[in-house]
C-alpha cells in the first residue's frame, strides 16, 4: 500500500542533501511526498541580493516528482529566536493535513541550531498524539551535521538510491546559489562519493544513511 510521507528541512536544499533520492525512491513506489522548507534561507548570506529560492525549490521538487512543495518564511538562522510552539504549531498542521507514516527531519546533534531546534518540533509535534505516524528517520546535512564535535552522525537506517542517484544531483543542480565547487560537501562530485561511501557500507551502490528516531510495526 502507498505511504504518506512528510519531509521537513529547515533551509532550501537541505531536504535535497539529506534525501533526494529517499524521496525520489517514494515517489516511484507510488508514495505521496510533502516537503516543507521552514526557513526563506536568504535573509543571513543572500541579504540584499536576488536569490530566487522559492523557484529553485519549486524546480528540485519538480525533478523529483513530490506531491506537494512549501517554503514557509520564517527568519533564516533565526529559529532560536521565536518561541518553540511558533515552530511546532505549523508543523503539526501539516502532519494533521497529510496524515504521513513516515516523517523525515534533521539530525538532532548538527551543528545549525536551526536544524536543532526543527528537530525537536518534529518530534513534539509526531508524538503519539499523532497516531498515524509510524516512523521518524533523521537524515544528515553535508557541511553540517560532520562539523558538530565530538557527537557524531551515526546511522542505522540506509535507504539504497542507487537508481535515483543522478537525479538527486539534477534537483540539488536547482539551487544555484547553493552548489559549491569539489571538494566542498555541497559539490556535485562531494554528494556522488557521499552517496557511495554510504552505499559501500552496506554492500550497495549508493545509499542515503538515516538514524531512526522511533518507528512502530503494526
């Protein structure tokens, strides 16, 4: 049976980092995929410049074939700013709209408070109050979660998208502004080694690494 499934990234790009080809790998299975970008993600390094996000995402998202695409406004690098329920209260709207059993977000531990702080709404907001959510994984952000010391990403879920690698790359190519030459952790060539580093691991091509939060079997 197809899932419901609701993807959370703080910034533009970060649910393409993290998982591209996971969500590319719904979407053929006939899964519903609904990302929501919290943040505008220009407000901090693009001030004052033209740097159109809201159609770089709309374009990745496209790519990919997700079901529905948001980007809230709430201020980039800022979420430490606002009051917790000001970040949970439209997450929890979305799980009560698209009713997902499986939600992905940002690891806890990365260094971007912005990521911390999601991550922890998340979780308030799929506590099982929310029956339908059965599975919370959370994925890594390249030139971020591998900064945070001594805590370390460790995964224990991996998800093979050795057939939908290059189209993760093709969406992340969407954000112009946010691809870096090799060998920064947000080139091209950086994300294809990535994904096959973690594919090695478990005897795969190329593979996405996830740490599992909580799930539920039925």
């Amino acid at each position: 049976m197809s899932k419901s499934v609701l993807v959370i990234a703080a910034h533009p790009d970060d649910e393409i980092l993290g998982l591209g080809g996971t969500i590319r790998n719904h979407v053929l299975a006939g899964d519903t995929v609904h990302s929501v970008v919290m943040c505008e993600g220009t407000s901090v390094r693009y001030e004052g410049m033209d740097v159109p996000q809201r159609v770089h995402g709309h374009a990745a998202a496209e790519i990919l074939g997700v079901t529905s695409f948001e980007m809230l406004s709430f201020p980039d690098q800022k979420l430490d700013t606002l009051n917790l329920m000001e970040v949970i209260s439209p997450i929890e709207e979305r799980v009560r709209k698209h009713q997902p059993q499986i939600v992905y977000t940002h690891f806890g531990q990365d260094l971007n408070r912005d990521h911390q702080i999601l991550c922890e709404a998340v979780l308030v907001a799929c506590r099982p109050v929310e029956p339908c959510v059965e599975a919370i994984y959370a994925y890594e952000t390249p030139s971020s979660t591998e900064w945070n010391t001594p805590i370390r990403f460790v995964p224990n879920h991996f998800v093979d998208i050795s057939e939908t690698l290059e189209t993760k790359l093709e969406a992340f190519a969407c954000y112009e502004s946010e691809v870096r030459p090799y060998p920064h952790p947000r080139s091209l060539q950086h994300l294809r080694h990535r994904a096959h580093y973690w594919g090695n691991l478990m005897y795969m091509h190329a593979a996405e690494a996830f740490v599992t939060y909580r799930t539920l079997w039925r």
